[in-house]
C-alpha cells in the first residue's frame, strides 16, 4: 500500500513537489485554498468578452540555465519549443542603447559572448565598457563569492553610474525584486554566476531568456494537474486547511490521516498551521518555534504588471515595439518606475498588447499607471496607449537582503516546507520554487513505497 502525503499549497513549488513524490511512489492529494492553480505565477481568469485576452498575473519570464523547471516542463510532456520564445541576452532599450550578445556572438563559447557583448554596447564608454570587463573578471576569480554582509550596492559601488543605472539595477530588481542598496549581493552573484557562466539546459545557454507563448496556467499549473490526476493523484482546490494535527503515525488534516505533509503554500500560511501543530503539543518544539518565527519575519517586495494597448491614434490600428522586438529595457528613474516592457503580441497574444514591468513597486495603482503610460510614451514613441489592466502582488517576493535567514526545509518528523521563500542558493523565482518542491520530495524518497506496474502516460 502506497504511504500517503498531503501537499498543501498549489503553486510551482507545490505542484513539482507533488510530481516528484509521485514518481517515488506516493500516493498525493494535494490542497490549494483558492480557485486558481499556479500560485504567484498563474493565468488571471479571462473575461466572458470575445477579444478578451488572455492574461497573467506578472510578466514571468524563464532563463536557459532554469534546469530543475525546464526538466520537469519536459517530463509534464510540455513541448518547450513551442511554449517558449528564446532570445539570447539582450538587455537593450528602444534607442538601441544597452548590452545584448551581438548575433555574431551567440554561438561563441562562454565567456567570449559577454565579453562581445560588453565591448559592443552602445552609448557606453570605453572606460565603462572596462570598468565592468574589470569587475567581471573580478567576481569570477572570486568564484561569485563574497561577504554575506554586502549589498549590491555595495559591491559595484566602483562601477560606473551609466552601467549601474543600465545593467546591474535592472539585473538586480528583476533577479531579486530587491532595491540595489537593500539585496544581496552574495545572492546576485550566485545568479550571475550560474546564468552567463553556467550551463543551459538543452540547447540553451544559461543566460538565453526564454519568454512564455502560452498563459502561465498552462506552461506548468496545467500540465501538472493533468499529469499528476492521470496517475491517481487528488486534487482539491478553493478550500483552505484549517489546523494541522499530529497523530502517532502522521499528520491529520481535512479529516484524512496522512504519512506526511509538505507545506507548500505562503510563508505566513505556512507558519500558522505550524502554530496550530505547536498549540496542541504539551511541550514546545524549539525547532518548529525557530521555524515558524524565520517564516513569520520575512518582508516583502511588490511587483506591478501594467497591462496596456498601444495603437495607432490616427488609424486606430495596433502598434508594436519598436523594430518587432518582443521584450526592451525602459530607463527607470523617479517618475519612471517601469524597468521592461514585453510585446505579448509578439509572444502569443493580440497584436498591440504590452506587459510593463515595474520591480520593487511601491506607488500606488492609479499613479503608477499614470507614471508608466507616459514613460511608454516617452521612451518607446507610441502615442497612442490606454491601460487595460494592472496587476499588483504585494508579496510577490521575500526581499532578498544582506545576511537573511530563510526557515529550512524540515519543520518536524514528517512535516516539511516547499517554496521560493524556503533556504537555498536562489532568489524568489521560478526556479527556486521547483527546485524546492522536488529536493523536498527527494528528502521524503525513503518512506516511500515503491510504484507498482509502468506509469500511465
């Protein structure tokens, strides 16, 4: 008889949670309390309209050196090339400043292509172009080490203004949703390092951005849900878990016994059912209060998606980027807080349709669109544009600072933790989320019973 584990939470951490641990030979039910599958990275449920669009709650974008996320895509049976748009690393803004992997460059051997990169980019000087080839080369002889206590700020203090402001800022927020002065900066070479030094999965590099086709509710919630109830698994959603109880041989929860669970739902979710456990206990269990008390302190950082539709003001007509691209840096400042902006016509939806991004948000909504409207206009040449809808998640990421102490994964005996927000070596991202979810599952590998018969397909 296969053990039984309760995965609590229906977000990518959750689901690949939930995927691994059925390959092992558990028998899963996993519980999501809202109606929506996918967590902070899921579809927006689509007005009834006929031109309506299809639309996410961010612009989430995945790298070629996403390994344990492009891994599992591929197992879920997602055909990669056809839900993703690959691009190599180009970072450039509508007047064609910026750096970008030349074409010429993509195929050359790492770090060849940065350094053609950093010597090819526009409006830089040559002093600039050095300045960063210089500390490069520095944090690689390092080996992407450095003070656990340092900022980013801290780290690049020396760059150039132009290059901070150009390429190290717009790294830092959209890697780790942390302003420059307040993230780590030992965490931001841990990316660095494993995107435009590391390997790529497939025929990816690791620094090649891979821009979703299709909604995020179907790149992975979708496919996990079909895969996981081929193969028996229960599934429930729009129910929240009330308490958590502990037995003598498991865990109890929504009047089914189980062997054990995996808390894969927000932080502060997470530690109140931890309290719930701790509340019925006679003795407190130092470990789970430590636990619950790192969940619990964590703060938060905001991610705002404006979505608006450019369009010609005489004709009425669609507009694109500018030059056909899918995706181009906006020069952010005071009154300018978006740092991207992606043509989701050129990525699967309606023509016109624009995705601006604005890291680390903090204005309010109707301002926010206000500011972000007329720095399109301003930057991109497009007159023409009317906002559709925006999408603000207030905890989008932890805010990834200097020296923070993440909970682990272990809380008790057969009580585990899953998500972007557990520790390990990422930020609050896709990645760090998968990642979670099946090195959780592996933890569990040896109370699992072995599967009986071939997998159905």
């Amino acid at each position: 008889m296969n053990t039984r584990l309760a995965v609590v939470g229906g977000g990518w951490a959750g689901l690949a949670t939930a995927v691994r641990a059925t390959e092992l030979g558990w028998q899963v039910s996993v519980f999501e309390a809202a109606r929506h599958w996918g967590g902070r990275a899921r579809a927006l449920p689509t007005p009834e309209a006929d031109n309506a669009a299809a639309l996410d709650n961010g612009q989430h974008i995945l790298i070629g050196a996403y390994s344990a996320t492009l891994g599992l895509l591929e197992r879920l049976g997602v055909d990669l090339p056809a839900a993703l748009t690959p691009l190599p690393l180009d970072l450039r803004f509508a007047d064609g400043g910026g750096l970008a992997v030349p074409r010429w460059a993509a195929r050359w051997p790492q770090p060849l292509d940065l350094l053609a990169a950093i010597t090819g980019a526009r409006g830089w000087s040559w002093r600039e172009r050095f300045a960063l080839l210089h500390a490069s080369l520095r944090w690689r002889a390092a080996g992407f080490t450095c003070a656990p206590e340092l900022s980013v700020g801290g780290l690049c203090a020396r760059l150039p203004a132009r290059v901070i402001a150009e390429l190290i800022e717009p790294l830092c927020l959209s890697a780790l949703n942390t302003p420059l002065e307040q993230a780590s900066a030992e965490v931001f070479l841990r990316v660095l390092r494993d995107a435009l030094f590391g390997q790529g999965h497939g025929p990816w590099r690791g620094a090649d951005l891979l821009l979703p086709r299709v909604d995020l509710g179907e790149l992975l919630p979708g496919p996990a849900l079909r895969w996981l109830r081929g193969r028996g698994a229960a599934i429930q959603s729009g129910k929240r878990i009330e308490s958590l109880q502990r037995t003598a041989t498991g865990w109890h929860l929504q009047e089914q016994d189980f062997d054990a669970v995996v808390l894969a739902c927000p932080p502060r979710e997470a530690a109140r059912l931890v309290r719930s456990v701790l509340a019925s206990n006679t003795s407190p269990d130092k470990p789970a209060m430590q636990w619950m008390r790192q969940a619990e302190a964590l703060e938060y950082e905001a991610i705002a998606t404006i979505y608006a539709r450019a369009f010609d003001p005489h004709t009425g007509a669609p507009a694109d980027l500018p030059d056909g691209r899918a995706m181009l840096g906006l020069r952010s400042g005071a009154l300018a807080p978006a740092q991207f902006v992606f043509d989701r016509g050129r990525l699967g939806g309606p023509r016109g349709l624009l995705a601006f991004v604005v890291s680390a948000s903090g204005t309010d909504r109707l301002e926010l669109e206000r500011q972000v409207l007329a720095q399109g206009r301003s930057q991109l040449g497009l007159s023409g544009l009317e906002p559709l809808q925006t999408v603000i998640e207030k905890r989008a990421t932890f805010a990834c600072t200097p020296g923070l102490h993440r909970p682990a994964a272990a809380i008790l005996p057969g009580l585990w933790a899953a998500g972007d927000h557990v520790a390990g070596p990422y930020p609050a991202t896709l990645e760090a989320a998968v990642r979670s979810g099946l090195w959780t599952a592996e933890q569990l590998r040896p109370l699992a019973a072995p599967r009986q018969g071939p997998s159905k397909d």
